[in-house]
C-alpha cells in the first residue's frame, strides 16, 4: 500500500512539475531603413510553421504600439519543458523542410538583413503560473514587465511573493496575466519577466490604481519575509514596453 502511495505522489509531483512551461523570448532590432517584411516573412513562412511542427503552440510575435527607436520585433516561444526546447533546437538544425523554407531570407546579403542580431533570453514559467494563458478576444494592448533585483535573495523573495499571492491579487484588481518568467540566461539579471494584457490604457490604469491600495497587497509587503536585509525593495529597477501582435501571431 505505502509503495503504491508513494507511486502516486511521484507521478502527481511529475506533471506539476511537468506543466511548468520553458519560454525563449528573442527580440530582433530592426536596422533603420530596412523593409522589416522580410523578417516577418520569414516568420510567418518559415520559423513558427517549424515550431508548430515540433508541437510547439500560442507562439506569440509582438512589435511596438509606439514608434520610438529602434523598432523591434518580439518573439514569445512557450515549450511544454525544456526538454522539449532542447528537441526542437536539434530538429530544426536537421529540418529539410525548414531549411527549404527558409532559403530565400538565408541568402540575404549583409545589407538586405533587416536586424544586426537578435537576443534570445530564457525562462521557466513561475511554480504559481505555470502555463502561459492565452487573451480574452478585445484585450489588444500587451504589457511587457521586467523587474531587476539588487541580489539573488531580493529575487528569489519576489518570485515567492507572486507564488504566494500576487498573481491572485492581479486577477481581482483586473490586470490580466499572460506568463510570468524566472530568467536563466540573458542580461540584466537578477531579473523576472511577466506580460499582462489590457483592453485599453484607461482600464489598465484604474487595475493598477486598485492594485495598489488592495488590502491584501498591502499586507503581504509588510511582511517581514518579503523585506531584504540591505535593501527596503526587492526590486531596483522596473521597465516595460507596450506591444501589439502582429497578424501572424499564434498567442
């Protein structure tokens, strides 16, 4: 019976730990002067086709809402693990049919490349929030967030304070959540990334206004937990971009 039992446990911590997602996140700036349609060509033809074929899904593709310089091209790749990264990064080194695909934008000169290079970060999908959710339709305004932490123990007690409640807090005030990221390669780090989409700027700012005198918000950062030795924030540096998908988009 205990055998059994213990049999069942391991597979239950398996698919818990088995639905946490491992998401690439690449951006691509476009060089000024450069048609970016090829790129999103290339994209659309080519690159997410292949990632479908490896069962890779709601693959989102985002540009700026605003033409502020450089203008990028945002990429948001799901896989169900990353052991399901690590097979499609080697199937499509193999892919014939990808290749194919992508001939035309592989023999693009120098000048024709409508970015210089592209920078590829890497997540795993919050303990709390583990699979990405897709938007309601009418939410169009996408919100990307980036928190930095002074210290790996700043970090790692701000992931806990979204595991232990905020994410919660999110969806009562109406900030609707996308995914939220423990980055484990890229810059800036330490650093957690999560998206929120909104239907409009004006409900975007009223579900912050709540959010920020929600009673269990202020309860939970006076907890002596959430509080860093040297440091009265967990976080020393917010950014966050606003994006729209382009037509292509899977998310």
């Amino acid at each position: 019976m205990k055998k059994i039992v213990s049999i069942i446990f391991l597979l239950l911590f398996t698919n818990v730990f088995a639905q946490r997602e491992f998401y690439e996140l690449r951006s691509y700036e476009i060089k000024w002067g450069t048609n970016s349609q090829i790129l999103n060509n290339f994209l659309k033809n080519s690159f997410l086709p292949a990632l479908n074929k490896n069962k890779v899904k709601n693959i989102g593709v985002f540009t700026k809402i605003s033409k502020d310089l450089p203008n990028n091209i945002y990429v948001l790749i799901p896989y169900s693990s990353i052991d399901h990264f690590n097979e499609t990064y080697f199937n499509l080194q193999n892919d014939k049919d990808f290749k194919r695909a992508s001939l035309e934008f592989n023999s693009l000169s120098n000048s024709e490349v409508p970015y210089q290079r592209y920078s590829v970060s890497h997540f795993y999908a919050f303990e709390g929030f583990p699979i990405i959710r897709k938007p309601k339709k009418g939410m169009s305004i996408f919100e990307l967030r980036h928190y930095e932490s002074p210290n790996d123990d700043a970090y790692l007690r701000k992931v806990k304070m979204f595991n232990n409640g905020e994410f919660e807090i999110f969806d009562d005030v109406g900030l609707n959540s996308v995914f939220y990221g423990e980055k484990i390669s890229g810059g800036n780090m330490p650093l957690l990334s999560y998206m929120l989409v909104h239907e409009s700027m004006e409900l975007r700012s009223k579900a912050w206004g709540k959010f920020v005198v929600h009673p269990k918000w202020i309860e939970m950062k006076a907890m002596n937990e959430y509080k860093t030795i040297s440091m009265e924030s967990l976080v020393s540096n917010i950014t966050s971009v606003f994006l729209k998908q382009l037509d292509y988009s899977q998310l």
